[in-house]
C-alpha cells in the first residue's frame, strides 16, 4: 500500500469511528436537565426564577430542573416565546423518580415517558405529570 493509499485508509478508518462514537452519544447517552440557578424560595412557598440567570430558558423547548423544592423536584420548560409550564417531576402512577432522556422525562421505575411539558407519551402511567401554575414576567417565572 502506498503512503497516499495508507493515508486515505486511516481518514476513512477514523471517520467511520468518529460517526460511530457520534451515533452512539446520539441515541445512548440520556441528557440530563440544566440545574437551575437565580431560584429563590419565597416565604409564600412559591419558587421565583430568574430568566437571566437560566440561558437554557432563552429558546422554546429549553428546560431546566429544580430540585429540593420543599422535598420534589420542579421542571421548567419554556413552550413558547412568552409561555413556560412547571411540572413536578414525580410520576403519576406509583410516583417515581423522573430523569430527562433527550426531549422526553423518564420513570425510573417501570419506564413510564412524558414530554417534557409533562403529557403522558407511554406507559404505565395514564395521567400527565401535575402542572403548577406559572406565571410569567421578561425578566422572571414565578411557579406556584
Ligand atoms: S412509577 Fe413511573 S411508571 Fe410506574
């Protein structure tokens, strides 16, 4: 094999591995949600989130997670350019931990998925996730 042929090999040989590795990150590794930062606790128990604190929040479909939210988890999604949905991350069958797999949560327990918005998608759980009331200003999103 000439230098020219050898050469042409290895590109070939380390851009098929470079797809695979790519693939694989793709479809295996789950994504996990951005952990909110700029939240505050306010005495009325409602959970106030500061927008420039939270890029994750700056296009539709971003989402971040709130978590020790007097015991449970929050998740905020941005689903429009002015709406946002809270959900809580507990699932609605036998309240099982949720995790975010791509754009979709996750039950640990028995595998039940939810958009990330929180309507049910599969099984075994029927209902969607417990939305909480959001509202929302250009600079912050008050949850509760
Ligand atoms: S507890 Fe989540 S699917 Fe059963």
């Amino acid at each position: 094999m000439s230098n020219i042929e050898e050469s042409t090999a290895i590109t070939r040989r380390g851009a098929l591995c470079a797809l695979s590795l790519v693939t694989v990150g793709i479809f295996l590794s789950p994504e996990t949600a951005t952990a909110a930062t700029g939240v505050k606790i306010l005495p009325s128990g409602k959970v106030r989130v500061t927008l420039k604190s939270n890029p994750a929040l700056k296009k539709v479909g971003g989402v971040v997670r709130i978590d020790d939210v007097d015991g449970r988890s929050i998740a905020l999604v941005r689903t429009s350019a002015k709406a946002y949905a809270a959900v809580n991350l507990l699932c609605t069958h036998q309240g099982g931990e949720l995790v975010q797999t791509g754009n979709q949560w996750q039950c640990q327990t028995h595998q039940a998925t939810f958009t990330l918005a929180g309507k049910n998608l599969v099984g075994p759980a029927s209902k969607a996730l417990k939305q909480l009331p959001v509202k929302a200003t250009a600079s912050m999103v008050t949850i509760g």
